[in-house]
C-alpha cells in the first residue's frame, strides 16, 4: 500500500517534470514560428516587387505629362494664348512626372516603413 | 457599337476588340441619361455577389478552426488591414471598408474577366476612371475636413525659398492632378493590354489549325505563349488591383497628414 503511494508519488513529480519540459519545449517552438511568420507577413507589404515598380513608375510619368498638356491646351484655348502656355505646361508637366516617379521609387524603398511608424 | 463579326470566316484573325464589346441587355432611359443594364455591369453584379457570398457565408460559421471559403475571408481581411495599418497608419483603419471594397471589387472584376467568355468590367476606362475619381475626391474631402485649410500645404513643400515656390506649387498641382489619371489608366491599360495579347495568341492558334498541313504543327507554340500569358494574366489581375489599393492607401495617407 505503501509502496504504490511512494511510487504514484514520485509518477506525479517526473509526470510534472515532463510536463515543464514538453512546454519549454513547445514555447521555444512557437517563438520560432512566430518570427517566421512574422518575417514572412512583413516582406511583401514593404516591397512591392519590380513588376509593379516598373508598370507604376511608366504610368505615373505618362499621366502627369498629359495632365500638364491637357491644362496647358485648356488655358491657351481659354486665353488664346496658344501655343505658349501648352509648352509651358508640358514642361511643367514633365517635372511633376519626374516627381511622381521619385516619389513612388522612394516610397518603395523606405516611404512605406516609415508612414507606419508612428506618425499617425 | 459595330454589329457582330467576331466570328469571322475561317483563317481570318478573329477580332481581338470584339471581346471589349458593350452589350445592352435591359435598355434604361433615366432622364436622357442612358444607365442601361449591359454586360458589364452584368459582370459587376456578379462579383458584388459573390464578394458578399464569400464574406457573408464565408464567415457565418464563425468557426476557430476555419474552413476553405472562411480562410480566403479572413486572409484577405488580414491583407488589407495590414496594408492600412502600414501606409496610413492606425489612425487610417477607419478607411478599412472603403479600402476593402475597393480591393475586393477591382479583384473580382479582374479575376472573372479570366473566365472564358466573361467580360472584364476593369476593362473599359468607364469603370476603372470612375473608381480613381472616387478615390480621388475622397481625399479632398477628407484632407479639407481633417486639417482645414492646412491640407493646401500638401502643395507647398516646407523648407524651400519663396522664389522656387512660382515653379514648385505648380508642379505639385500637377502632380496631384495626374493622380486619377495614372490611378484609372494603368488598371484599365494592363486589363485591355493583357486581353488583347491573349486574344491574339488564341487567334494564332485557330489559325494555324485552320491551314492545316505542317503549319497546324507549328500553333503548339502559340498555344505555349498563350498558356503562359494566362497564368501571368492572373498574376496582373492580382497585382492592380493590389497596385489600386495600396495607392488608394498612399493617397489617404495624404490627406490625413499632408505635410509630409
């Protein structure tokens, strides 16, 4: 009667050692997955790959040349001015395209991290 | 709209424009206005339905351990809200459904505009420019209502001499202008453009066969390319309106700090 109380005794006490260990064991685990996974969420939201860079950078120029000309065509059209205002404004037109781009490349590499860190 | 010649005699290029065709289905007339229920918005019906099938169904089993169709839910939930959380930051999340939607509708458009004789709503400007310019007043209106006055300073970068001030200010309108437009044209631009290169490859194809001989032998590369070009098909059509929505997010962004 004895014996079998010491030995459920000490079953209890190397069950509960076992125990702390599977859980170390589980935690160490789970905190390696979870930088895994967390590495793994953060990459593609910083960076959009070149694909996209690529299709947004030509875009971006292209619209804002046209946009430029549209409103300097309108002006001149209004003011009859033509073509002076036209050129001056696809000019202008051409350095807010070249603005656009810079700033979506920028974005890209740092924009994006640092929109999120707190400045909202 | 020219009438129906897609089927074109045998050997001859089937029409690559044909597919963009709007078709009126249910003729409306409101006030002069034509707002005629067509294919595309057929198919913009269908993907608005089967957005709410997805998150509505999707999510009513409310399970811990999700199934399939609630899994896509919540992933794309997770994809967008952290999106928003990194560009516009916390404060953002209350623009998530207006993100959401967005992202969820220009992806469904553009997924089942991949469906063999489906229409690709995100193909015509209409659609595409309508989108961009609701995006594009959003911020206006936010960025007044936010900061007043003060969103005007998006326009007049600090630190720079009153003299560049004459060059800068237009440039940044400028700038703010072609906004809508890169926003509209580069999804409407990369739907039509893919389209069209498929539709050309597939005609090859039936070409090629239609000559018969040792040229039929040949329309396997064709095929290849279009194969190819459809499996990158469904890439773009992930990618734009994953493009639209983190610019949707960039351009909120603005309008909630505008001082950079």
């Amino acid at each position: 009667m004895a014996g079998s109380a010491k030995g459920s005794e000490s079953d209890t006490k190397s069950d509960a050692d076992a125990i702390q260990r599977r859980l170390a064991d589980l935690d160490r685990r789970l905190d390696k997955t979870k930088s895994r996974r967390e590495a793994q969420n953060n990459r593609p939201a910083r960076q959009p790959g070149g694909f996209v860079m690529a299709v947004r950078a030509v875009s971006e120029l292209i619209a804002a040349v046209l946009v430029g000309g549209v409103i300097g065509w309108g002006l001149d059209w209004g003011l009859g001015t033509s073509p002076v205002l036209l050129l001056v404004f696809f000019l202008f037109g051409f350095a807010a395209g070249v603005v656009n781009v810079v700033r979506a490349t920028k974005h890209n590499k740092a924009g994006i991290a640092e929109a999120g860190d707190g400045r909202s | 709209m020219a009438s129906d010649q897609a089927h074109s005699p045998d050997g001859a290029m089937p029409d690559p424009i044909h597919q963009f065709e709007i078709k009126r289905i249910l003729e409306l007339d409101l006030f002069g206005i034509d707002a005629s229920f067509t294919n595309s918005s057929l198919w913009m019906v269908v993907s608005v339905v089967l957005i709410s099938l997805l998150t509505i169904w999707g999510m009513g089993g409310r399970a811990l351990v999700p199934n399939r169709l609630q899994s896509i839910a919540e992933i794309s939930y997770e994809f967008i809200a952290n999106m928003v959380r990194d560009i516009v930051g916390v404060s953002g999340m209350k623009f998530f459904p207006f993100v959401f939607t967005i992202f969820m509708f220009i992806l469904f458009m553009n997924m089942l505009g991949m469906l063999p004789g489906a229409f690709t709503a995100t193909s015509s400007i209409s659609v595409t420019a309508a989108l961009a310019l609701l995006v594009f007043f959003t911020v206006i209106i936010v960025g007044f209502a936010k900061n007043g006055l003060g969103f005007l300073k998006l326009f007049v970068p600090a630190g720079i001499p009153k003299v560049l001030l004459l060059l800068v200010v237009p440039i940044e309108i400028i700038s703010f202008l072609s906004r809508p437009v890169s926003h509209s044209v580069r999804l409407f631009a990369n739907m039509l453009a893919g389209h069209i290169t498929l539709k050309v490859f597939g005609g090859f194809v039936t070409m090629l066969i239609g000559t018969g001989g040792a040229l039929a032998a040949v329309s396997i590369f064709p095929l290849t390319m279009a194969l190819a070009l459809t499996a990158l098909e469904v890439l773009v059509a992930f990618l734009q309106a994953y493009v639209f929505a983190m610019l949707t997010c960039m351009y909120l962004h603005d309008a909630l700090h505008p001082g950079h």
